[in-house]
C-alpha cells in the first residue's frame, strides 16, 4: 500500500515540475525585451507593472 502511495506522489510531483517548466518557457511574461537592428542591439527592462496589465493581472 504504501508504495503506490509514494508511486503516486512521485508521479504527481513529476507531473508538476514539467507542467511548471513548460509554463515558464512558453510564457511571455520575459523580464526584457531586446531588438536586433543593423548590428545594433536594445536591451529594455520591462516594468512588471505594464506587463501585469496587459496580462489582465490585478497588482
């Protein structure tokens, strides 16, 4: 008995951790933005404050 128990914790926290990287990588909430032009590259910090907005996130 108790080794499904602990074969299901397992898998659930496996399941977990990959659904949180997969969120991470995919998400669009990056912390800068940079643009590439002519050689010359911009590096911008976005506000987290203008991102959660235009996320529809209540600060």
């Amino acid at each position: 008995m108790y080794k499904v128990i602990v074969f299901l914790l397992l898998v659930a926290l496996v399941v977990t951790v990959v659904y949180a990287e997969l969120l991470f990588q995919f998400s669009k909430t990056y912390p800068a933005s940079v643009t590439v032009d002519d050689n010359l590259y911009t590096f911008t910090l976005l506000n987290p404050t203008t991102q959660a907005v235009a996320l529809g996130i209540d600060l």
